[in-house]
C-alpha cells in the first residue's frame, strides 16, 4: 500500500512530515538530500521521534537520548529498540510512503528478550513477553530463553533467579490473565539480576563413550554421592552428566540427586532440596530433552552446600543430628514394617499437628509410628508441609521481623520434598521428611505465643487492598482469607488475589516461594478442607507482613503493556 505523504518541497522545506499508517504515525525525514521514514513512536517509551535531531545519519529522541539510524531504525542503544523503518518513493513532487506487512515480530521478540536478559533491561523483556504472548507463543517457550540464559551464564550453577521464573510458570494456571506477563516478566527479572557480573558457566562432558563400557546406574549414583560427599562438584557434575547421557531415566537420575541432597540434614537451608526440585519442575515444563542442560547446573550448589548437623542450634541442648542417625538407622526397618500395610494410614492431618510437639522425640516418633501404619511417602511429606505452613499461619507478629525467614524455609523444604516424593518417592528420600520435621521443631519458640487461628470474618477479597497498602495487617489478612473461604469462596480466586498481590510488589525471593508453595500445598488438600484453608491464611500473613513495597517492576510491566496499546505516556500540560 502507497500512502501520500506531501509534497517533495514541503518535505524539503519542513525537514519532516508526519502521517498515518495503519494507525501508527510516522514521519518521513528529508536528510542529506533523501527521504526517510521510521515510525513516530520512539520504540523506547513512545516520545515522538519527529521532535527528535537529525545529524549525521541519526535521530536520536528527545526523551532518553536512544539513538537510532534513519536508514534501517535499528537502534544504538539497546535499553531502547529498532524502530521501524518504511521505504519511501518520490515521483515528480509527491512523496509517498509504502507500507507493507510488518516482519516476523516472534523472531525479533524472542531476540529482545535474550538481549533483554543480557542487559538486564526489564522494560526490554517486559515488551518481549508482552509481544510473545500476544503473538499465541506458548509460555513454556518463554520461560525455555529464560532457562537457557540462566543455566549459561552462571557459573555457580542454578540459583534463586530460575528458581522464582520456574515458581512463576507453576503459578501461571492459578493466575488471571493479566498477570500472566507480569508473572513471567518477575521471574526474567530475577534470572537477569542473578546472572549480571558473574562468569558464565561452562559444562563438563560425560566421562567417554558410554556405550563402549557403560557404567552401571547403581554405580553412578554410588559416584554421585560419593563425591558429593567429599564436596566434588565437578566429579559430581561428570558422573550426572554420563548418566544422562547414557539415557538414564528420570526416577534414576533422580534418585541419584535427591538421595545427595538428603544424605546430609537440611543442607543449604533447605534451598538445596528446593533447586533440585524447581531443576525437575523445569524439565518437566520444557521436557526430558531439557535435563542435560539443566540438571547439572545443580551439582556445584549440592556440593558445597552447608550441612546443618554441623551447627550448634543441632547439637544442643537436643543432639538433634544423633537423633536424625540413630532414626536412619532404622528407617529401613521402619519401612518394610509399613509397607505391609501401606494405604492404610489415614490421619495425614493429625500427623501434621503432632509434628509441631515441643519434645523431638515425640516428633520423630510419630513419624515412625506413622510409617509403621502404612503411610506413603506422600502422606509424610504433605503432613510435614502442613506442620511447616502451621509456623507461617501461626507466627505471632512480636517476633523479630527477619524470623519471618526461619519459618519461611521450614515450610518451602517440605513443599519441596513433598513434590519430589510425589514425583519419585524412594527410601532415602523418607530421611527428608526427618529432617524437615525437626528444622520445623526448632522453629517452635517462633509460635511462642502462637498467633491465634484465625476467626471468619465477613470481609471481601478487595479488603485485602488495604492490608497490601499499609503495614500491620498481618492478622487481618489472614482473616479475610479465612473468612472468604469459610463463606463458601471460590479458592481460585483467594489464589488469584494472592498471586496478583505477590505480583503486584516488588517481592523478594522467598515470597515467591512461600506463595508458590502455599498455592501447590493448598491443592493437596480436598476443596474446601480446613487444612487448605489454613495454608493459604499463612501465605495472606506472610504477604501482608512484607507489603507494601516501591511497586516499581509492577509499574514497568504496565508501562510496556501501555506502549504495545499505543497509548501516549508523553505528554505535555
Ligand atoms: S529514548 Fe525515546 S522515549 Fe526514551
């Protein structure tokens, strides 16, 4: 299509003429004895580009100073973008600009978006996915560049950044649509600001050709651990990346991975179990194909992670890490004792109530008895779960603001290790859930005194606004979700106004966790149970004693969402 411009001397008079096209203006430049055209919204953050210099092949906009080439659009500054560019024809005085179909722009978002992340550019990524979505891209590609970028360009391996983009691609189903850009966009950010500054990461080969002389499964995964256990990260790496190459299946390799990260008591806070967990949670978003790349990122982190039987909060005045040995010891015997009768447990709750017991004896005796009786690997670990959002739901605001954190990783371990006993349960696994049940022990005094359960109030969702808004809401947050669900509420949407009070903050990393973790524990439980509501009551509370923030990614996803619209967001009184 031809569009008349103007005359060619106007053109040259003026020095740039304005039009519309398709909607959009654009302005045809007369530089250096031609004409040129780019659209007049600078790709930036809309400033007109016909108020912008022209001088030596260059406009550069007013607003920022992004500099782009008149000849093609594309930019000098990539915080900025490539403007589009129009060919012009000039017949006798008649200036006419052509307009065609706009390029492929699923090529040129997925290219922004890696740019984006490698300049940790947020409005650049936040136009990507925005541009991506729209174009019916499906989210697993999304979240696949973030993967990529992030397994590559750390070399410490996989960290808390893929750890919230994976958490938010979970979360995704749970949330309206309109978040779903701004949930991807915190997520990118995160892989971004986790990866600046740092070197990249460079992957080890398998150990030969497998097929020749393979090593046994068994083999390996007595390798993995072994040097796991002697802090070997990169023998560690080898042996896991020999396994997957010689087609270990996903059970085996993680069996191997999980029964590592056990074989020591809480290690890394729990973040160890956490990343393992989110690593599988990936390959299953992106498919087994994808565990060669990401799997591996795993084992630095593994390796040199902390081992809390070393710390004293373990030794006394409870020997808590004798405890966690003397029960491992007779796990196996404990195991082949309930698996006469597995199935034929059924008190996952009361389980989850006795593991908050101020006596870790008792605590871990109620695991073995629990055992005993035939309960499954994922009765122990949703049990636990519970135990651990029990601290959140009943942490009393005269704690110190930081112990927030403390019942935090009780809690996010045992949704961890839950979904990790429900993807491949094995018997090392089991030791976990000892595990988690005493770091949830130690977190005792942080219920002391407990926050009251809450009361149903009558309240609607959009009065938990104000709880978001203004500080000191804790408890009122946990009643209104209470309430809400109590009167019969649809929990979605209590998932929904969480998820969108989570997204519209600038939330640190454990909160993702926490909501990610209350979201998937909550639908462990049947529609309507008491304990489903109770998790989530922990996950209002835990929002509510973080909030309000300065809301400023929130505000850059809504500034791209406004220039994909076309609206202006310059303008001048
Ligand atoms: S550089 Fe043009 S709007 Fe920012």
């Amino acid at each position: 299509m031809r569009i008349r411009v103007g005359s060619l001397e106007a053109l040259q008079t003026e020095g740039r003429l304005t039009t519309k096209a398709g909607g959009h203006g654009v302005c045809v430049f007369w530089h250096e004895g031609r004409a040129y055209a780019l659209d007049d919204r600078c790709p930036h953050m809309g400033f007109p580009l016909h108020r912008g210099s022209l001088e030596a092949g260059l406009v550069t906009c007013h607003w920022h100073h992004a500099r782009f080439d008149l000849a093609t659009g594309g930019t000098l500054d990539p915080f900025a973008d490539d403007a589009r560019a129009f060919p012009v024809e000039v017949e006798g005085d008649d200036v006419y600009l052509v307009v065609g179909a706009p390029d492929n722009r699923v090529d040129h978002h997925r290219r922004r978006l890696a740019e984006g992340l490698e300049g940790g550019l947020t409005l650049v990524s936040a136009k990507a996915v925005l541009g991506l979505l729209e174009a019916g891209v499906p989210v697993a590609e999304i979240v696949q560049v973030g993967v990529e970028f992030g397994t590559a360009n750390r070399a410490q391996g996989w960290g808390s950044g893929l750890t919230v983009l994976v958490a938010m691609a979970n979360l995704l189903p749970w949330l309206d649509p309109s978040d779903h850009a701004l949930a991807l966009v915190h997520g990118l950010a995160f892989v971004a600001r986790d990866t600046a500054g740092r070197p990249p990461r460079f992957p080890l080969s398998p150990l030969g050709d497998v097929a020749v002389a393979p090593v046994s499964a068994d083999r390996l995964t007595d390798w993995y651990r072994r040097f796991v256990e002697t802090r070997s990260g990169d023998a560690a790496e080898r042996v896991l990346v020999t396994a997957l190459s010689a087609s270990a299946d996903a059970a085996t390799v993680s069996q191997m991975m999980t029964a590592a990260a056990t074989d020591h008591v809480f290690i890394d806070v729990g973040h160890t179990l956490d990343f393992t967990n989110k690593a599988f949670e990936a390959v299953e978003h992106l498919g087994w194909g994808a565990a060669e790349a990401v799997l591996p990122t795993l084992t630095e982190q593994t390796a040199g992670a902390s081992r809390s039987e070393e710390g004293s909060r373990w030794r006394h005045p409870h020997d808590l890490a004798a405890l966690v040995r003397s029960t491992e010891e007779r796990l196996p015997a404990l195991l082949a004792e309930g698996r006469a009768r597995l199935g034929e447990f059924h008190d996952v709750s009361g389980l989850g109530w006795r593991l908050l017991e101020d006596d870790p004896y008792a605590v871990v005796a109620s695991i073995c008895d629990a055992i005993t009786a035939g309960a499954t690997p994922e009765q122990l670990g949703r049990a636990l779960a519970l135990a651990g959002a029990l601290r959140i739901t009943r942490f009393h605001v005269q704690n110190d603001f930081g112990d927030w954190d403390a019942v935090h990783h009780g809690f996010t371990y045992a949704n961890a290790l839950h979904q990790c006993l429900v993807r491949h349960p094995s018997d090392e696994l089991v030791r976990g859930v000892v595990h988690g049940a005493l770091r949830v022990y130690l977190d005792r005094f942080l219920n002391v005194p407990a926050a009251r359960l809450p009361a149903s109030v009558d309240a609607s969702l959009g009065d938990l606004q104000a709880c978001w808004d203004g500080q000191g809401g804790v408890d009122q947050a946990g009643a209104i979700a209470y309430g809400w669900l109590k009167a019969g509420g649809d929990p979605r949407r209590l998932v929904a106004a969480l998820g969108h009070a989570l997204l519209s903050e600038d939330a640190g990393f454990h909160w993702f966790q926490i909501v990610e973790a209350a979201v998937r524990q909550h639908a462990a439980w049947p529609a309507g149970s008491e304990e489903a509501a109770l998790i989530l009551v922990g996950a209002a509370r835990f929002l509510a004693a973080h909030t309000p923030t300065r809301r400023e990614l929130p505000h850059v996803v809504r500034t791209a969402a406004r220039l994909r619209r076309g609206d202006d967001l310059f303008e001048e009184s």
